[in-house]
C-alpha cells in the first residue's frame, strides 16, 4: 500500500522521524525549524475534541442541505491567508500518509492519522489531497483496531470526514470501515470520544440506501438504539441521526421496530429542551415521522404519548378567533357555576375563576387538567402567531398523500387538533378530522379527545356541504364511539339528524355511507345500555367512573349532560326513522355490498324493536332480506377466487356471514310482529334459511341463521307426530359444527365436558347421520384427547360417542390414527369405571 505513493517524494525513515515531535504521544504535530509550516499544517483554531461538521456530501463532493449536520462551529479552512500556504502544506500529506505504512512504529502512526485527521477539517480539497493516494483509506481502517483510544479517535474522525464526500463512500465503505467500526462499538468499554466518530461515521455511510440496509440488519443496530441513552449530548445527537437516516428506508422499519426503536426515539423527543439538545428532537423527530407513515407504527407511536398533526401553516392561524370576556368554561363546554353575587367592575373574578381550575378547592380529574392546561398554551401561541413558525422553516417528511406532518405531546397534540377545527381553512379541517380519528386508539385518547371538546365542534362539522370534511368527521366521531360513555355524548350532543339526513341523500359517496352507518349502528346498537350495565357499573363494591365524575362535577359546579338526557336524545332518534329512513335502508339492503348490508341490517333491527318497520312495503322488505340471503359467493362453489386465491375468497364468506347473520337476527325480531308474519311468504325464507345453513359460512355466523329457522318452523306448525326436518339439519349444520368448535377451542376444562355431553345426548338420540358429522368435522382427535385429557365426566361422553362412531366401520381408521388404541388400553389396565366400555371398543377395532 506504501508502494502506491508517488514516486517524487523521497525521504528515508530517519529523516521522517525528524519531522514529528519528540514526544510522540502528543497530538500536537510541529514541524521542522519554521513557524510558518506549522501554522499551515495544523491551524490553531481547530481541535480534535471539538465540534465537526458531521456530513459535507453532495453530487461530485459538494454539500447537501438535505444531509448537511450542522454544528455549532463553521467550516474553517486550513489554509493560511497566504495563496501558496495551501500548496506548501500539501506537501507534507505524503510523508503523513508513509507514516501510516504498517512497518511504522505504532506511536509514529498515531501522530500522522491525527495529522491527516486535523488537515482533512480544511474541507473537500484537503480529502482529495489525501485520498489521491489510493491505499492511504486501507490504512486508517487498519487503525481502527489500534488498542490507543487517541489513535482510534482519530481514524474513526478522518473516516467519517471521508465519507461525507459522495464520490469516496464506496471507497470507505470497500475498505472493510463498517465492519471495523461495528467491532470498535462492540467494545465494553470504549470513550464517548470514539464513539461519536464512530457513530457519525456510519451516519455519513447510511447517506447510501444499500449501507443503510446492512447496518440495519447487522449487530450493531441494538447498539446504536442503546446509545440514545447515552450521558454524553454528542453521542446521543451521532446516535439519533444514524436512526434518523435508516428509518429512510421502510425495508429496515420492521427489524428496527423489532428491536425497540419506537420507545427510545419517543421518550428523547418527549423530553425537555434542558434535558435534550435540537440536534437530537429534530433527527429523532424525522425518524418517528417515517415510522408514521405505516398505520401499525403510528399507533406504537401514540402509544408513547405522542400525537401525530397535520402542519397546516401558520397562515392558517390568523383566522382563529378566541371566545374574549366569557365565563370560563371547561374545554369540552361544560359551564362552571357562578356562585358571585355581581360580576366584577374589570372581570377579575372570572380571570382569577379561570386561572384556579386547579386549586385545591376543585377537584378535577387529570383529562380535565390536561385539556384546560393545553387548550390554554395552544390559543396563546395562535394569538402571538407564533404556531408553525419554527416547522415551517425546516424541511420535513410527508406522507403518501403530500402531507406534512409533526409529532407533539399528548396534550398539547390533542389541543392542538382541536384548535384547527375552529379554523376556517377546510383542508385544514378534514385533516384535523383524520388525525382524530387515526389518534382515537385506547380509551386514554378517547376521554382526552372529548374532554378536549371534540365532539360538539366534529357534530357541527356533519352538517357541512363539503364532503371530505363530512367523511373525516364521520371518521372522527365513529372511532371515538368506540367508548361507551363518548358514543352517549355523541348522540346527547345531536349527531342523529344530520347523520339520518346524510342517509337520505340518494348521491352520496360509498366511503360516506359506509362511515355514516357505522356510527349509526354504534349510537343505534340494541345492545348499548346492557353493555354500559356492565362495563359502565360498580366493580368490587366501587362506584363506576361515569357518576362518580358526574358526581364531581355536581360538587363543583358543572353542570353537564345527565342520563335522563341521554334517553330524551334516544327517543327522539326513534322517531327520527320514519319510513323514508328505513325504505333507504332496505334499498341499501339489495344494492350495496356485504360490508354495508351487515350495517344497514344492524340499524334496522333497531327500528324493528321499535316497531317502526310495520309502515314500509312488505314486499320491499322482503326483496332487502332475500338479496342479503342469496349472496352470489355461496353459489359458486367451484369459482376460480376460491381455487387461485383461496385467502380472498375466505374473506369473502366471511363477511358473507356476517351480513348474513345480521339480517337472520332482523328476521327473527320482524316475526314477533302480527303484521309482517300476516304479509311476509315464510315458505320461502325457511327455503333460503336451509340452504344458508348447509352453506360454508363460519359456524359462529350460523346460530341466528339457526334460530330464525326455528322460529319460521314453530310458526308453520310442524306436526308433534313427525320429525321436523329443520330441526335435523339445525343439529347437523349448526349444534354439531358448533360443539366440535367449542371442544377444538375452549381452554377451560368444564366447558369442553359441557360440549361433550351435549354432543353425547344427541348422538345417544339417535339423530340421523349425526355421528357422520362428527366424523367429517375432525371431531375423533378431540375426542381421543379428551380419554386422557379431559374430566371424568367428559372423558366418560368422549369414550361413549367413540363407541357408537365405531359402529360404522369407515371411522375405524381414523380411530386407530388419532392414538385411540394406546388410551384405551391405559384405561382397560387402570380398571377406570368406564373400562368395560373401552375393552369393547377395542374388541371391534381391528387390532
């Protein structure tokens, strides 16, 4: 490698000695007998210990802003004031470079890479000058293994300034670099020093996509996420935007989420500005943005306690108008009382009213604290004009839709978002609306958002002619019902008329529809008030949260929304499905797809409880539910989806069966009136029903399915004296399937003995082809396991339908494979109370 340097410049080893200090273990190069090639060399102003610039990269060795690490300190060239300085201090790049050669002592070329490292600061013209000799890079690789801490310093410094050069980062990279400096970093016990030159090394490799992949994959990425833990400010920046630069490339997010990477970069950016530098928020930031892109990864990131926001500009802002000279009022509009006799003469009183929200005479939950505190710093910033100022300025990722994007804390996020729904731009708005909606994860963001006031202002927003804005909200307020108390605001606050009065639009979008019957169905669901009973209720003797809240806010001087208003808005939902509402419905019913038609069958089981349905059409409602019956997935049984892609298809029959058991619970719930049994043709349903039964739909998609053929069959008055078909085929199709289900899934031991002896009773029954449905459903392995497995008594049920399976001599070979022989035999040698029975199976298997 020596032997690649030019051949013009001579020296011999003594006289190169001569050229380094006496004591060689000093950084400080002197050189021979002048001043003025000492200050060309090394210039006074920079040191090795001080701030570098990370990266210098661009096309053809130039910088690039879209890379650039900016530090504190300048680039500041080596260069003396004198034009030939420059070149005369060139000169000595070779010797340096010689003095690298593995033949030289260890102490000599730890002076030349600390030399060459201090030169190489001067910028690109001085890392041209020293990569012109091409083996010098194999050489300061090679010194990476050095067990001098100064040497390895060094090296790693000169690397890193190398590679900010797009033209020699191959070069690095080629010369083995990276798998050295992971090594370096492997080391127990290595200096903050190093470790940042290492780390803004592979920061300045990850530049390209292909090392960015292999440091990825490679062992030392669990070491860079730890390093973000770092006590030195330096390594943590180095560590944050090595981090930053892989999450470019989304082929490396599912490793680095794997390792953890989401709550180390969350809880940086989570803290103080006196606790972190800029540096590290802004690379940790970038990185979680490109981690938000994915739906997954944004919810681990709102986990954390970070919410995604749209960045709309601060232009945007100056339409805010905040509420000046009012009451206070929490964020969510519940009005405090007002106990004064008289209003102050300069409205000190509401001021300091205000302020005490979180005296110790109010007791106020934490949602309630944090919304006011956030509500309170969001409007100061919008009324100083100070919101977005500082993001607009940086360049920031966006995501598939070319929107920017940033990350705040959970409170001052939720605030925020909620901000911008006050605003007047309506892009503004609908993305606000999504944010909500994508943020609206767990119960926490739930109650936050609507103690934050969500509801009221995303309820004004349905009653919007824009459609994008009517979709987001729609979004918003759906995801948000989700919680049991929300979805009673939600109704309380007025959200059934214009959602109804979206459904009677005939030209409406299938995404706004499909949003509009989902929160019908969650605020129309039969089901709410049991679910509230029990989830909602004392637990342990303790109160639920709802009154006890509401209780608190009684105490001090709330006033909010009662039940007894809760049930007023229900009535008058009731009301609100007359039969333009529900012929809408069941037009839904016959044209719309199985995803609507499951939606649209959920709301009209709750306008049939209310007896609302007996003004519509018979034959209108007739077709609605034979459309959902006659699904074109069940006929063909041999389609090509099923054979070229048998996982769509089986998400096809899916949700085939949910629309399907959707509308079967609507059937049942229309029979109990007089009116639609006198109308409806029930021959003809239970002819549909029987062959949706047999149909391959789940099982749990079966049991309405089930019930609405019994009751169709106890209607049509089946004589006591003959077998009643549909009942037999309930059994098969149905009892059977679902017991075997139940045995295959349950943990618990005494359900699995109850599925037993039912499966027992009905075979024992002598039910026609009962034990061929057992054997066809894979019910022989569960039963075998239960001989040894299960209880006593399940055991006892498993060994007597084993017996009459046995009966049919097709079922003895899968017998004999499920390992029944070797059961039967421990149970005949233990003389169990049900040997008897086990030693005649075993007579008539063949074995």
């Amino acid at each position: 490698m020596a032997a690649t340097i030019s051949t013009h410049f001579s020296f011999t080893p003594h006289r190169l000695r001569q050229t380094v200090l006496s004591n060689s273990r000093s950084k400080a190069i002197r050189f021979p007998s002048t001043r003025t090639r000492r200050r060309m060399l090394v210039n006074p102003k920079f040191d090795a210990g001080s701030s570098l610039v990370a990266r210098v990269c661009g096309d053809g060795g130039g910088s690039s802003d879209a890379f650039a690490h900016q530090s504190t300190s300048s680039i500041q060239n080596i260069e003396g004031k004198d034009g030939d300085n420059s070149s005369f201090g060139d000169g000595y790049v070779a010797l340096f470079v010689r003095m690298l050669g593995l033949d030289q002592d260890p102490l000599d070329r730890e002076q030349a890479v600390v030399a060459l490292w201090k030169y190489s600061l001067g910028g690109k013209k001085q890392i041209d000058a020293i990569m012109q000799f091409h083996g010098c890079i194999n050489l300061i690789v090679n010194l990476l293994t050095s067990d001098s801490t100064s040497t390895c310093e060094a090296a790693a410094g000169l690397l890193r300034l190398i590679a900010s050069v797009n033209i020699y980062r191959d070069s690095v990279a080629g010369a083995g670099a990276m798998e050295e400096i992971i090594g370096l970093l492997s080391r127990p016990s290595l200096t903050p020093e190093v470790k940042e030159q290492c780390l803004c090394t592979l920061w300045n490799l990850s530049v390209d996509e292909n090392f960015r992949v292999k440091i990825a994959n490679s062992e030392v990425l669990p070491l860079i996420i730890k390093s973000l833990d770092d006590e030195d400010i330096k390594v943590k920046e180095a560590a944050g935007g090595v981090l930053s630069m892989l999450a470019l490339s989304e082929s490396s997010h599912e490793i680095m989420v794997e390792y953890g990477v989401i709550p180390k970069l969350a809880e940086a950016l989570l803290k103080t500005d006196a606790e972190g530098s800029k540096v590290i928020r802004k690379e940790v930031k970038n990185a979680l943005l490109e981690f938000a892109k994915n739906d997954y990864y944004r919810i681990l990131i709102i986990e954390e306690g970070l919410v995604p926001v749209p960045m709309v500009g601060a232009h945007a802002y100056k339409s805010f108008r905040p509420s000046l000279h009012s009451w206070p009022s929490l964020p969510d509009g519940t009005e405090i009382e007002k106990t004064s006799k008289g209003p102050s003469r300069f409205g000190a009183s509401e001021l300091l009213l205000g302020l005490n929200v979180n005296g110790e005479n109010l007791n106020v939950e934490e949602a309630r604290i944090n919304a006011i505190v956030g509500r309170t710093q969001q409007q100061f910033l919008a009324r100083i004009g100070a919101i977005e100022l500082e993001e607009e300025t940086k360049s920031q990722p966006g995501n598939s839709s070319g929107w920017r994007l940033t990350l705040l804390p959970c409170m001052d996020g939720v605030a925020r978002l909620i901000l911008i729904l006050e605003l007047e731009d309506e892009s503004a708005i609908a993305r606000a609306a999504e944010s909500i909606a994508d943020a609206s994860i767990n119960e926490y963001m739930r109650i936050s958002f609507k103690e934050a006031g969500a509801i009221k202002h995303l309820v004004k927003l349905l009653e919007r002619d824009n459609d994008a804005i009517k979709i987001a909200s729609t979004h918003a307020l759906e995801r948000l019902s989700l919680s049991n108390g929300v979805c009673h605001i939600i109704e309380a606050e007025g959200a059934l008329r214009p959602l109804i009065n979206t459904l009677k639009q005939k030209e409406i979008s299938d995404t706004l529809l499909d949003k509009t019957l989902d929160l019908l169905a969650r605020i129309l669901d039969p089901t709410k008030e049991m679910r509230s009973k029990f989830y909602d209720g004392p637990i342990n003797g303790s109160k639920g949260s709802s009154e006890s809240v509401s209780r608190s806010d009684a105490a001090n001087g709330f006033s909010g929304m009662s039940s007894h208003d809760s049930t007023s808005t229900t009535n008058s939902g009731v009301q609100m499905l007359d039969s333009a509402v529900i012929s809408r419905l069941f037009e839904i019913l016959k044209t719309s797809s199985l995803t609507l038609q499951r939606k649209a069958a959920s709301i009209l089981e709750f306008a049939a409880i209310t007896s609302s349905v007996d003004t519509v059409d018979a034959a209108n409602i007739e077709s609605g539910l034979v459309a959902v019956f006659q699904q074109n997935v069940l006929k063909d049984t041999e389609s090509d989806v099923k054979e070229e892609q048998p996982e769509q298809y089986a998400l096809e029959v899916e949700e085939a069966g949910l629309a399907i058991s959707a509308a079967s619970r609507l059937l049942t719930k229309l029979l109990d009136s007089d009116c639609f049994r006198k109308r409806v043709d029930s021959a003809h349903f239970t002819v549909l029903l029987r062959k949706v039964l047999k149909s391959s739909i789940p099982v749990h998609c079966k049991d309405w399915v089930a019930a609405c053929l019994v009751k169709l069959s106890s209607l049509s008055g089946f004589s006591k004296y003959f077998e009643n078909p549909i009942n037999v085929e309930v059994t098969l199709y149905e009892t059977i399937p679902r017991l075997i289900e139940e045995l295959k899934a349950s943990f618990s031991p005494e359900a699995q003995e109850v599925a037993a002896v039912e499966l027992n009773r009905i075979i024992s029954e002598g039910v026609v082809d009962s034990t061929r449905a057992v054997a066809s459903g894979g019910g022989i392995f569960l039963l075998v396991s239960l001989l040894e497995e299960g209880t006593a008594r399940a055991s006892e049920a498993a060994l007597s339908i084993l017996y009459n399976l046995s009966m049919d001599s097709e079922n003895h070979p899968a017998i004999i494979a499920a390992g029944a022989v070797p059961a039967l035999r421990r149970i005949v040698l233990a003389q169990r109370p049900q040997w008897t029975r086990a030693l005649r199976l075993l007579r008539i298997l063949p074995v």
